[in-house]
C-alpha cells in the first residue's frame, strides 16, 4: 500500500473523521507518491483532503493555510483543474480553509468561479456538497444576492435523487444560517435547525448536533431572545466533546453572549476574555473578530470604552481585509453607541452615518450578533432626527418590530399613528385606515376613549362605565373584550393596546397620538425655551376631538385647550420680550385660528401692530374679535378690549 498513492488517498480520507492524525500521515505519503508521479488529479484531491484532516483535528488548525498555498500553486502551475470533478471536490472541502483564512486570495479566485460548476453534470451530491461550503463565505459577509444565488441554483440538486442525511443535515443548516444571517428570520432558521435534528435522531447521526445547536444560539442571540438562547446552549452542552475545543470555545462564546444581554457583565467579561485567547491559539479569524466585537461592546458597557473601541478598530481592520462589509458595519454602529454612551452625540454620527450607509447599500437586515433592541433604538432614533438613511432606518425598525424610546419622535415609523387634535384619523404603517359603517363605530370609540386618557393605563371598570353605562357586571366586561379584540383587529397589531392586571392603555411603543406627544410635551423641563414651545404647539392644530361630547372627551379636550393658551401666550410673551413682533403676530394668530374667542390674543395681535406702525391692522384685528365674539356669543368685545384699541388707535 505504501508504494500506491492512490491507495493512501483512500485510507487517509477514511481516517479523516475518525483519526485525523493517522490520516494526515497517509495523506502526506499519497502527496509525495503523486509528486513523482505527477498526478494531477491526485495533488489536488491530496491538498483538499489535507485540510479537512487538520479542521476535524480541532486543534491549532493554522497548517491549513500552507495546503491552501499548495493548492494555489497547483492551480497556477497547470493552469487549471485536471477535470471538473476534480474541482466539485475541493470546493467540498474548502470549509477548512474559510475558517483559518476567509481572506485567502485563493478563496476568492474559487468563489467567483464556483457557479459555474453547479451546472456542470458532475454528481449532484457533490455539487451540494460544494455549496455547502462555499456559502459560507457570502453568508458571513452577508451577501444576500450570492448567497441567495447559490442557494438558489442548489434546491433543484435534491429533486429525483437520494441525499444521504448527513449532506441533508448540512443543507438545513446553511438555509438556517441564511435565514438568521441574511433574512434575520429567526424562527424560520430555529425551524430548520430542528428540522436537521430531526433527520439526525431519525439516521441516528449524532456528530452535527453540537454545530446545529450552537447556530440556533447564533440565531436567537441575534434576535435578541434569551429563552431560546438559553435552551440552546443548555442542549449544546449536552452535546459537547470535551476534547473538542473549537465546540468549547464556542460554547463559552454564546455563554458571554447570554450573560451580556442578561447585564451580567462581569461574568460575560471573563468568558469573551477567555474565548478571544481561545480563537486566536485555533488560528479561526473570522470567529475570534466575531468575539473581539461582543468583548468590546462588555468594555464599552462596563466604562471601559477606550480598550473598547481599539477592539473595534482591530475588527474593522480585518473587516476590510476579509471584504466584510457586514462586520464593518456593526462595529461602525457600537462604535456610535460607545459616543453616545459617554455623552457625545455629535461625535456618534460620523460612525452612525458611515454604518448605516454600508448596511444600506448592502441591505443588511442583520443588527447585531448580540441584539439589544433599546440600545438600537436610541441610534436609529438619533439617524432619524438627523434625516440619516432614514428609509433603510424607518424598514429596520419595522422588520424588527422596534419601541420607541419617546412620543417626541413623531418620524418614528410607528405601527399605529393618531390624529385627534382638530381631526381624528388612524394610520397604520403610514397608511390611512379607511373606517366606515357601524359596525367599527364602538371599536373606535374605544380607542378614542383611550386616547383621552393619555399614556395612563385606566381601570377596565371606568372605559365600561363610561361606554357602556346602561350594562352592568359580566355583560360589560364581555362587551369590553369583544370590543378590544376588534380594536385590535381594526388596528392589525396585538401589542398595540395593553391590557394588564384589568388596566387598559395605549402602548406609546408602538402607538403614536398627537395629543399624547402635546401633553407629554407640556410636562418636559425643556419647555421654557423658544425652540420646544414651537414644536410643542405645532402639535396642535385643533381642539382635541372637536364634536365629540362624551364627559372623558370634555375634561381631556379643556385640560389640553388651557395647556395650549398659555403656552401660545408664553412664547407671544418671549417674542415680543425680543422685540421680534412679525413671529409674535404669526405666533396669535395661529392661536386665533384655534381659539377664535380668546380676547387677550387679540389684544396681543393689537399692541404687536402698534409697535409696527400698522395702525390699519390694529384696527381689523379689533374689528376681527368683534365679529366673532357677536356671531359666535352675541356681545361685544371686554371693556378692557375696547380701551387698549381706543388707546392704540389714537396713539
């Protein structure tokens, strides 16, 4: 055996799985018998084996790189493969080399050729085989067009053949890796990890579970969801080798990740220390920048936002040199969040504004390997107060189903947005909801009744009384739920009307209300300033749901009519102190419009011409408050009134 290459191949490709020692050591004498006998075929298929030995070994798989330079210099030497099958093959088994060196020249010359092969009338289960490795390059740049075309060209493979489990079991993993890492569809990528877990238990193959479980961590961590999370690594494991250490890097890697999201910072500090040692002895790049990220952002999170954001910029610097856009991007993104986190906003935009337009023109869906929505929400709030990549920001936030931090956000891409200060309309995702007919008229007086009472979560006992008065115990709480289920199909989101411990209210999350914005507003400690007045009343733009004459429409509408007086008339009162009369009379007159009966603003409107020299417009502004007060209340202006236009008119 030992004069015959060929037969050395075969056994060490046998031994791979099961002794990757006893087969390097075959492969290595197959090597030397194809170098004199220059068999192409053979140095090839001798190079490829070679490096899926040193990956199933699990230890330092560095050497990988030398028989991927190997390769390269048979490819460059005979200038081509010896046959196509050839080639199908070592794209199989080109895994190796993705995880030691995913910046390998030699990878992207097969990448950009690999398409063609799928094609090719070479075995089917080979072809899968390939694609099942290659993918894994634009997957983790997150390439969604290659990916997605690669995938693409490889379902039809699996029709009219048999597919032995294990090449079924890789498959369902790479589609559950897009699904979290390109479509950020997390329950579809659990789906198809238990489907491979399934194929497993029912072939009685057992050696994927560790990887098929830590993806499903991978993929719940990137959403954010602890529980699964949890479950995953509980079952991983389970399923560890001890003396696997890549399953036990990784293992402690999801684990950092855990105790991040819990604020556990401490605990996930040591692990994501201990893992980044870890990746870096195993020689695997891509995955010791993966953790070098969530290792910065604990930094960032425990104060230690230097040694954080170096972190960083040693990602970003392989980033690049990997052709990692989806990398560069999410550390552009913590980067932004480690300025704002130490109160600097203005220095968070440079990174926000550069992350978010490589997430753009690559259409990331993806956030984060280590989702934290409220921390995510804070940026995308910042880039739309800036008009930052606003329409990838406003479709992030819907995909992810985002809260808002603040009712002040009214360019937040809210699910549910209402109108009811001068008019009452409903839009759902910006789209006007068109009502009619009796059978809404209840769901909507409903929501109107919430609206009145604010963000205030209200006792279910006082909506019943209130809209059901003539009913009485279970038969107005059954009406209450009936209603509520409605609403809430009126509206095509359940989480946008809580209803906790018998107490309704508006989730200001999701639902956004002009006259709940105002009042808040109304209450901020910002309101002494020019700037928040005007943002303020330009909220206003009519009493709060003028006709309506229930008795919690009356209280809220004269409690919001009162806040909008005086504050109209203190930033009259401001302006006017500045001398600047035009924007004073713009500021009565808008208060006018609103609240035509309100003599003081007319006698505002009167001094502010007076001060211009428009003595003609003192006199039709007084002749305006006549006429309304006379049609609308048949009398005539206050003495107070009639005195201060005498004495401007004359003046």
């Amino acid at each position: 055996m030992r004069r015959v290459p060929w037969l050395l191949y075969w056994r060490g490709t046998s031994w791979i799985l099961f002794n990757p020692q006893e087969a390097r050591s075959s492969l290595e004498q197959a090597y030397a018998g194809f170098q004199a006998e220059k068999d192409k075929a053979g140095l090839f298929l001798v190079c490829a084996a070679m490096i899926d030995a040193y990956l199933y070994a699990e230890d330092n798989i560095k050497p990988i790189v030398a028989w991927g330079e190997r390769l390269q210099k048979l490819l460059s030497l005979y200038g081509d493969f010896p046959s196509i099958e050839v080639e199908v093959r070592v794209y199989g088994s080109l895994l190796g080399l993705i995880f030691s060196a995913p910046h390998h020249p030699l990878l992207q010359i097969l990448e950009a050729r690999f398409e063609s092969t799928l094609q090719s009338s070479v075995e089917p289960a080979l072809r899968i085989a390939a694609a099942c490795a290659i993918v894994f390059l634009p997957l983790w740049r997150g390439d969604a067009r290659k990916a997605r075309r690669i995938m693409d060209e490889t379902i039809p493979l699996f029709k009219g053949i048999s597919i032995s489990p294990l090449l079924r079991i890789l498959w369902c993993n790479i589609e559950g890796g897009y699904a979290w890492a390109i479509a950020a569809s997390a329950h579809i990528a659990e789906q198809k990890f238990h489907e491979a877990l399934q194929i497993a238990q029912e072939s009685n193959i057992s050696v994927l579970n560790a990887m098929l479980w830590t993806h499903g961590a991978y993929s719940a961590l990137s959403a954010g969801n602890l529980v699964t999370a949890e479950s995953c690594i509980e079952k991983l494991k389970l399923n560890i080798d001890a003396q696997r250490k890549h399953d036990l890097t990784e293992f402690r890697y999801l684990r950092a990740g855990i105790e991040f999201l819990r604020e556990d910072f401490s605990k996930a500090l040591d692990d994501a220390s201990a893992v980044l040692k870890s990746h870096e002895e195993m020689e695997r790049p891509f995955l010791r920048e993966i953790n070098r990220l969530g290792l910065a952002q604990i930094l960032i999170e425990i104060g230690d936002v230097e040694p954080g954001r170096s972190h960083l910029k040693q990602t970003v610097e392989y980033a690049k040199i990997m052709r990692n856009p989806m990398l560069e991007y999410q550390c552009l993104l913590i980067e932004a969040h480690s300025w704002i986190k130490q109160g600097n906003a203005d220095k968070a935009l440079v990174p926000l504004r550069e992350g978010l337009r490589i997430g753009r023109e690559n259409g990331f869906l993806l956030i984060n390997y280590w989702l934290r929505p409220k921390v995510m929400a804070h940026l995308f709030s910042l880039a739309l107060q800036f008009g930052i990549e606003s329409v990838f920001v406003r479709n992030l936030i819907r995909h992810w189903g985002m809260k808002a931090e603040s009712q002040a956000l009214e360019v937040w891409p809210w699910s549910v947005r209402i109108y009811t200060l001068g008019r009452f309309e409903v839009f759902l995702e910006d789209m006007p909801l068109h009502f009619s007919g009796k059978a809404q008229h209840k769901p909507l007086e409903l929501l109107k009744c919430l609206c009145a009472y604010g963000s205030l979560a209200v006792n279910q006992d006082r909506i019943t009384d209130a809209l059901w008065p003539d009913s009485g115990g279970n038969a107005a709480e059954q009406a209450l739920r009936t209603t509520l289920h409605r609403l809430r199909k009126l509206l095509r989101h359940e989480k946008a009307i809580r209803l906790e411990d018998k107490h309704l209210s508006l989730d200001p999350g999701y639902v956004w209300v002009d006259c709940m914005a105002f009042d808040r507003a109304i209450h901020h400690s910002g309101m002494a300033d020019r700037n928040s007045l005007q943002q303020a009343l330009s909220r206003y733009r009519g009493h709060f749901l003028e006709g309506e004459t229930a008795s919690w429409a009356l209280t809220f509408r004269e409690r919001l009519r009162a806040h909008y007086i005086k504050m109209s008339e203190r930033l009259g009162g401001m302006l006017e102190q500045d001398g600047g009369w035009p924007e004073a009379i713009d500021c009565y007159r808008r208060a006018v419009e609103i609240e035509p009966l309100a003599e003081n603003f007319y006698q505002h409107l009167m001094r502010c011409h007076a001060q211009l020299g428009q003595r003609a417009e003192v006199l039709s502004e007084y002749q305006r408050c006549r006429h309304q007060l006379l049609c609308r209340l048949g009398i005539s202006p206050s003495q107070e009134t009639q005195l201060l236009y005498q004495k401007l008119i004359n003046t």
